[in-house]
C-alpha cells in the first residue's frame, strides 16, 4: 500500500487516506479475518492526539499501525533515497 499526496501532507490529509485503507481492510477483516500492517515512521503527522484518537476505529477494521523505531533510519529504507 502507498499513499500519494501532491502538495503539503497533514494530519488531516493523513486522517482521510487512512480512513481509506481502513475501509478497503474492512471487507476482507470481516470475511477471513485478514488484517493489514502499516508501517511508518514517528512522524508528528503520523502520532498527533487527533490521530491517536482514531486508532482503535482502525484496529475495529484491521488496520493496525506498526511505528518504526525512532532514530532508527537503517530500518527506514527510503532514508538512503534521501541522502542522495
């Protein structure tokens, strides 16, 4: 799964295409039991309270959140793509 935002990403921007993937997990959770990980960077836009906030209506769809850890960059790998 990827996500493309042209322009400025916020946490808004971020709410809705996580709503997104979440509704797209909903029918397959429901039907097998199949969940979808994301995994993601400690980016503010990614932990704010108001996102903090819909987790668990996520997790109700089978979409869980799998945060790296932070000053972890070898884990990360477009952090290479970015050095460049």
């Amino acid at each position: 799964m990827y996500g493309l935002v042209v322009g400025g990403f916020n946490r808004e921007r971020y709410i809705k295409m996580m709503d997104e993937q979440a509704s797209h997990t909903q029918g397959e959770f429901e039907k097998n039991g199949r969940i979808r990980v994301v995994v993601q960077d400690n980016s503010p836009t990614h932990t704010r309270k108001a996102v903090r906030q819909k987790w668990a209506e996520w997790e109700a769809k089978g979409l869980y959140l799998f945060f790296l850890p932070k000053y972890c960059s070898e884990m990360h790998p477009i952090e290479s793509e970015w050095h460049q």
